[in-house]
C-alpha cells in the first residue's frame, strides 16, 4: 500500500489521541460523516490514537464534543507541516535557492575550449580563430551556433578538411582533421616531360610512354630533361608528337650531413631542493600568490601543474591553481669514451639526415667520416647513399 | 449515486431478511448475483491470522486490543485475539490486523 501512503503524506496528516468513554462511539460517527480514519490502536481502557487527514481533523473535533470525547494532536506528520518547518528558516532556503542559482549561472559559461586531432597546425592558432569566431573561455554558451562555428571553421581554415564542435557540460571541443594536400599532378591527356628532381646517377630507367633522353650509368642534375614527350616522326622529320610520358626512374642519389658531439658533457641531476610557485586561476585572470619567493637556482627544471576544480568530466569550474615546480639541478661534468662520442656525432648527423631524405628511398649504403678538433668534439660526416625515384612531371610549355 | 444506490440495496436487503427468505433473496440466488453488493451481506477476507478485511460492516461495537465485535446484517461479528487494531476504517468497509484467534457470529 505505498501508493495511499505516499498520497497521505503528500497531503498531511495528523495523529491524534482520543479521550473518553465511549471510543467505539466516536469511530461509528466518524465513519458515518465520511472521515477516513487509519491505524487505529488501543492505548487502555478509555484512551486511543488514530491518525486521520488534517480536514477530517477539523470534522473530527466536532465529532468529538457530540460523544463527549477529549481529542489532542500529538503529531503532524507529512509535507505540509515539513515546508512549514522550513518556511521559518529563511536563511536556509535563501543558501539553497542561491547555490542552486550559482551553480546554474557558472554552468551556462564555456571555461575551457579543447582542441583534439590537430598534428601540424598549432593550437594556439586554432584558439585564435574560435576566439575571432566568439568562442573563448568566459563566454555564455547558448549565444554559440555549434554547427556554424564549425562551418566557418572549415571555410576560414583553409588547413583544415573537417571540424566538429560541440559544448559538453562547460567545455567546447573542436575535433579538426587537417587536410593533406594533394601532389600537383600534371593531367593525363596533358603532354609533358619527366625531368630530374635532384642531382644523381641512373640506378634504372622503365619508360612507359615518352622518349627516353638518359640512360642507365648516367649522371644526371637537378631539372635535367629524362623522359621527352615530344616524339619525333622518323620519316617526316620536323614533324613531332606530344605525348603524356609516363616513367619510372630510379637514381642512386647522395646525401651528406654532418653531426658533433662533445667529449666532456654535462650531466644534470636534481639536488633535491625544490621551489614553488602558486598562481591562483579565478574566471580568466591568474592571481600571483604573494608568498612568492625568488627563484635564486642556477640551473633548474621546471615543472608547470595546472589544477582546475571541476565536476565530472565535463563541468569544468572557472577556478583552480598552477602550481610550478622548480628543481634545483646540480651539473656533474663527465668525460666520454671516444667510441661513445662517435656514436652520438653519428646519431646526431643521422637525425638533421632523415628529415631531408623523402620517405620512399631506399638507403642502401653510408659512410661515416670521424673528426676531432681543438675543442673536444667528434664531428661525424656521413653520406648516405639512396636509390629513389627522382621523376617529376613538368608540362610542355610553349610547344 | 453510488452511495444512494448501496443504501436502497441495503433497506431491501434487510426488508428481505425480515420476512424470511423473501422473494429478492430467491432471485439473486437464481441469478448468482453477489449477495455482498445485492443484499448487503457481509464479505470477510481472512488473509493468515493477521489481516481480516471486512465489507459491508456497519458499525463498531466493541474495541479492545484482545476483542472487537463489529456490527452486521448478519448479526454481531466478534473477532478475539491479540494486539488487535483498525489498520483502516470507512464508511463501508474496516481492515482488522493483528493476531487473530478466532471469528465468531454472534446474534
């Protein structure tokens, strides 16, 4: 029976205790005046409690002088009396209704703006865009048109192929995929010629349309002609055809770099002493604690904490507090071994080489040169020899 | 309407008592109709020997934690057992819970 129940303390009831001789008396007249009377128990002889709604209460005191009856409220239960209990303290609900209010209020502001899928295009410049676009931490979130700040994302960036941007809870994030320029390429019923990219000798040569100009063994300079598209007809001479040429040629191509390295280097381990900074964030403004001291270390690290207070994931609260750390480190002077300092100029040179080398060559043979000046240093020349394709398709011009 | 309704049924009823297996009575036991919503009669709901719902009772006539004897067509009901109490009373109908020993019709 939850269902009347919960109806009885929705509307409020009383609980009384009745006086008198005549009880039986009493209930039969209730009954009969329509009062809905329940949990009716004996306490003694001439004494009983019973609990009934507070407009049968009302009836029931009438009920009561007739058979002589002494009736006392000795309990009021349910809502009614529960927000008259609570409507004395003002102060309270006033504490309610204004968090209630508060939380409201900081919720409906973006306080963090998120930037996820971005590999080249730095955020920074991202964040420069959405704040032109009027998404930035502090603004009122139901001004901001989700899909057209994506659209105009995707039209203003050029760098960009695909962008979403949703508001959860108090944080906007913008997923972005960047858009990978496609290789100009010369159209298929275009004529053109295949010349060389870089400079190189002729590892193999297939051609598939065009003339070949150049022959295995030959050595090659950057732009040099390869492949013609222009076909001469060998009866009729000055009589030509222009064709699309379509090769592969494969040229072994050098690449040299040279890396150093000290003997002597110096290792850095922290002492141990560290130094704090707390930055307090409120809204957008970052406040400098004044307990701040000096950071007097000769060398050190440091290390940036960033704590905002938030609740869940996703309701991320305009407060928090940056803590930076700052090591102290210590400088332990070390001497390498000759054969450890070769290894780093190596690896050094390697490193500036792999950014230059396109993906597809093949590396097939390097030679390393090991010098040592005045100073100390191991400086590795390399030169890395790669077999790779060097055709690059350039249309016919003015023919 | 309903209430004006139960009360005609209820003076008939007692009119058909009266004169001894009166011609209402006859009928309603031809037709199976529910003497308890015909006549008035009084239903009584035993659930174990802690609940008794009691329809069509007309009256308290005794109340006491070991003893309640209510008022019926029927004549007096008198229920003994003990902690008994009202979980409920209306007009027509009153729930009895508590250990319940025994249900007797008294006239």
């Amino acid at each position: 029976m939850l269902l009347p129940r919960l109806w009885n303390y929705l509307k409020g009831y009383v609980i009384i205790l009745a006086e008198g001789y005549s009880l039986e008396r009493f209930i039969n007249i209730c009954t009969r005046r329509q009062v809905l009377l329940w949990d009716i128990n004996r306490r003694s002889n001439h004494t009983m409690t019973l609990k009934t709604s507070i407009k049968g209460y009302e009836m029931i005191r009438l009920i009561a002088e007739k058979s002589r009856c002494k009736v006392s409220v000795i309990g009021e239960k349910g809502l009614p009396f529960f927000i008259f209990r609570y409507k004395r303290r003002k102060a309270f609900i006033f504490g309610m209704v204004s968090f209630y209010l508060l939380v409201s209020l900081l919720a409906s502001f973006v306080w963090d703006v998120e930037i996820y899928g971005n590999k080249d295009i730095r955020t920074s410049d991202i964040l420069r865009k959405l704040d032109d676009l009027g998404v930035r931490p502090g603004v009122l979130k139901y001004g901001i048109n989700a899909d057209r700040i994506a659209k105009t994302l995707i039209l203003q960036m050029k760098e960009l192929s695909w962008a979403s941007f949703e508001i959860r809870g108090t944080r906007a994030k913008v997923f972005v995929e960047e858009r990978t320029e496609p290789p100009i390429l010369v159209p298929v019923d275009v004529p053109c010629n295949i010349v060389a990219e870089r400079d190189g000798i002729i590892h193999s040569i297939i051609v598939k349309n065009g003339r070949e100009v150049v022959k295995e063994g030959d050595t090659v300079v950057k732009g040099q002609l390869l492949v013609s598209g222009v076909i001469e007809n060998e009866r009729e001479p000055g009589q030509s055809r222009l064709v699309h040429s379509i090769a592969e040629v494969k040229a072994r191509t050098w690449y040299e770099s040279t890396g150093t390295a000290s003997i002597k280097t110096f290792e850095t381990t922290r002492t141990g002493n560290v130094k704090y900074i707390h930055t307090l964030i409120l809204f957008n403004k970052e406040i400098k604690l004044p307990l701040n001291k000096g950071i007097d270390f000769k060398n050190y690290d440091k290390v940036e904490l960033k704590r905002v207070l938030k609740v869940g994931d996703n309701f991320i609260l305009p407060f928090g507090i940056i803590t930076e750390e700052f090591h102290e480190n210590m400088l332990i002077e070390k001497e390498l071994n000759i054969d450890e300092a070769k290894t780093a100029a190596r690896e050094d040179a390697l490193k500036k080489l792999l950014k230059i080398i396109p993906g597809d060559a093949e590396i097939i043979n390097q030679v390393v040169d090991y010098t040592q000046n005045q100073n100390g240093q191991v400086i590795a020349s390399i030169i890395v020899e790669c077999v790779e394709d060097i055709g690059l398709t350039e249309e016919i011009g003015g023919e | 309407m309903q209430d004006s309704n139960a009360k005609k049924t209820e003076k008939q009823g007692q009119k058909g008592n009266r004169v001894g297996g009166g011609f209402l009575e006859k009928l309603i036991n031809i037709l199976e109709l529910p003497q308890e919503v015909m006549l008035g009669t009084p239903k009584m709901v035993l659930t174990g020997n802690n609940r008794l719902l009691v329809e069509n009772c007309r009256g308290i006539v005794e109340f006491e934690k070991q003893k309640i004897r209510l008022s019926t067509l029927d004549g007096f009901v008198k229920i003994q057992g003990e902690y008994l109490s009202i979980k409920e009373i209306s007009r027509e109908n009153v729930i009895i819970i508590g250990e319940i020993n025994s249900l007797e019709f008294v006239k």
